[in-house]
C-alpha cells in the first residue's frame, strides 16, 4: 500500500495509524518496541530517498526501520547517479530489482511522487513532496495531540490553529486533511500573502492573531519557507512583529491549557521565541519522538507486516 496524502480521507483511514502507534510509546511518552514488532521487517530493506534536505523525518525513519529489524538504505542524492542525469524512475527502478521492500522518498516536485507510487511495484512512503503534502507529519502531529488531550479516539471538540506560512506548506494541507478527518475544528492564520486562496483548505482562514487564537486547544506554528517563494513575498520584522509567539503572546492571548507545537526546523527569534519554543507548553520535542512511532506504524501498514 502507498501512503502519498490524505487529500479526503476519512476517520477511519486515520485512526488505525494512530491506535498502532500507540503500541510504540509508553505512558511516559517514551519509544518502546514490543518484543512481536522486533523482527517485523527481517530480511526487508526500505530504501530512503531523500532529494530535499531533513533531520526530522529522514532520521525517524531510519530508526523505524531499524527498530523493526529492517535494513534502512539511505541514498543521497548529491553522492548518487541522479547527479549524472539518471531520473528518479529508473534510480527506483534499479534499487526495486536489487530487493527494496519499499520506499521513502521526499522530493521538491509534487508530481515526481505520484508518478513513482504509479509506477513502481513496491510500496512508496511520501516523505514530503513539495508545496503538496507531508502525510506522516500529519499522522505524528494528530496522534501527538491525541495523546496530549488524552484522547483514546478522535479529536471532536478540539480546535487547532495552523499559523504562519500555509500557503506554502505540505504540512498544512495534510495537518488540515488529517485533523478535519479526526472531527476537529481548524483554523488557519497568517500573513495574507501567506495564506491559501479561499476554499483550498478545509478550515477557517484569519489574519488578526489574536482573534485566531481565541478558544484554541493546540497551536501548530510553520516557519515560513523561504526555498518556496521569491525573495521579496516576505518582510520578515514585520512577520515577526505581527505573528510571532512570544511570551507576552502566550500570556495574553493563549488560552491558559493550549499546547504549542511545530513540525521543525523551528527558526527561534522569528515564528515563535526560544523560551516558548522551549517552555512546558511545548509538545516539539514530543513531536520529534512520537515521530519515531508513527512511521514504525506506517512502515508495518504500508508493508502490510502487522502482527
Ligand atoms: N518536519 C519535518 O519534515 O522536518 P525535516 O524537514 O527535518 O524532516
């Protein structure tokens, strides 16, 4: 099975990632790897493509795979034949007939991984394509705040606010698809500049802080990303002067018991300061850890390895 976006999935298509994942984290939000799931991808090697830049979701699924005892091949693209000209398809194409049990790819063209998941016989894990979706991101970030909220099943009730850069987010079209399956209500705020035409996301759009913060439960802060737009779409002083969570934010505008969280890389000084990034309201390094757990549970769904 592919995983490539979430684009109109449903409850149910969300919350068997999540119940499996729970399996991988204790109640003290630590990994844990019961002893059934060691030797789930014995003999499997799942060859990570990354042709963008990551820490966050190219080393979580590393130690998935190798935490299931599988072989995680990491190919770079800059050391590989893709320099030469090779297309992607026919590197996939080479690595399929040398064994791969699937693949992880991030890629900056949205269409390359639709393209790949068409044409390959293994099953293709979307890393982050472009402006178009980040799955796993998303699946880490509802089951991060299902567990926060101390929710056993769905987020009804629960309002999130997805701030910052959304127009040109992959994990803001995929954190809308998945929290919007879950019954959450969500909002987006940003710069106009920043924000999606009308009717693209299924949320409530706001350009006042303040008023988007209003009644939240969970606040999803996004840098802006600069490798996506042109130089001069952004004054970045007045961003930070408009929309960046400091703690005067947070003591003024933030309901008392919501939770900040962002999907990294954080730029501390522009969309949210250090002492919030790092203060006891933070779910970021929770985010970083309960990564480890989802893609463990994407692999064994995708790979259909279930025990
Ligand atoms: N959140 C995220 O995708 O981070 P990386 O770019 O570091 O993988």
């Amino acid at each position: 099975m592919n995983l490539l976006g979430f684009d109109g999935a449903t409850l149910q298509d969300i919350l068997p990632f999540l119940d499996l994942a729970d399996e991988f984290v204790d109640a003290t939000g630590k990994l844990i790897t019961p002893r059934k799931y060691r030797d789930a991808l014995a003999h499997h090697s799942i060859g990570l493509l990354f042709f963008e830049p990551s820490t966050r979701t190219r080393a979580s699924f590393e130690l998935a795979v190798d935490r299931l005892g599988g072989y995680p091949l990491q190919l770079a693209s800059e050391s590989s034949s893709i320099k030469k000209g090779e297309t992607e398809l026919d590197t996939c194409q080479n690595l399929q007939a040398m064994g791969m049990s699937g693949f992880v790819i991030r890629h900056s063209d949205r269409d390359i991984l639709p393209m790949l998941g068409k044409s390959l016989r293994v099953p293709v894990i979307n890393a982050g394509n472009g402006a178009g979706e980040h799955p796993t991101q998303a699946l880490l970030d509802a089951f991060t705040l299902r567990r926060a909220l101390r929710r056993e099943r769905d987020l009804e009730g629960v309002t999130v606010l997805i701030m910052g850069d959304i127009a040109h987010s992959r994990v803001a079209r995929s954190d809308v698809a998945v929290l919007r399956a879950l019954g959450a209500s969500v909002r987006i705020a940003g710069p106009e500049s920043l924000l999606p035409p009308d009717g693209l996301l299924d949320a409530t759009s706001f350009t006042d802080r303040k008023a988007a913060l209003e009644g939240v439960d969970a606040v999803i802060v996004l840098r802006i990303q600069r490798e996506r737009m042109p130089a001069d779409v952004i004054d970045e002083e007045a961003f930070i002067a408009r929309w960046a969570i400091d703690e005067e934010v947070v003591r003024d505008e933030l309901p008392e018991n919501a939770f900040i969280m962002h999907p990294g890389p954080v730029m501390r000084g522009v969309e949210l300061t250090s002492d919030v990034a790092d203060s006891d309201r933070s779910l970021i390094l929770q985010q970083a850890t309960n990564g480890v757990a989802i893609r463990q549970a994407v692999l064994l769904k995708c790979l259909k390895k279930e025990i």
